[in-house]
C-alpha cells in the first residue's frame, strides 16, 4: 500500500518507513543476504535490521530522526548564549 497524503506536500510513506528509508533497508537487505550466504557474516544483516527498526516512522517522527536531532543538539552544532542586561 503506498501512502501519500496532504495534498503531495509531505513526504513518501509505505508501511512504516518513508520510501528513502524502505530502499536503504532493501539495498541493505541485498548486500546482508549476500555477505551472510558467501562469508558467513551475520553483521550487515544486523546492522540492517537495527536501522530498520530505528527507522520507523510513526506520528511523523523516527527514533533514527531523535537521535540525530539530539547528536547535532549536544555535540555537533555549536551552541550560541548571549545574556544581555537592559535598564529600565
């Protein structure tokens, strides 16, 4: 089921995931079933399962989004105070 609603101004939706998100999870998906079935590795397949979940859109808000939000809050954006004394 494809969702796009508001009048074409929000963004793709299908299921859970904006479809950015479901095509990274499904190139991932890909490449994890290839290095579990050639190599033996179960990592990609993990990492691709935790994005998954992390990216999970409800209300219009992911976990993934958050913790971004909260990394740029608290340390990758430079914070700027300025305290100004006014009289009266």
């Amino acid at each position: 089921m494809y969702i796009y609603p508001d009048n074409l101004k929000s963004k793709a939706v299908m299921w859970l995931w904006e479809l950015k998100d479901l095509g990274i999870i499904a190139i991932g998906t890909i490449i994890s079933v290839l290095a579990l079935t050639q190599v033996r590795l179960i990592v990609p397949l993990v990492i691709t399962a935790v994005y998954a979940f992390l990216a999970i859109r409800l209300d219009d808000t992911s976990i993934l989004q958050f913790i971004k939000n909260a990394y740029k809050f608290f340390i990758g954006k430079k914070q700027v105070y300025e305290w100004r004394f006014e009289d009266e």
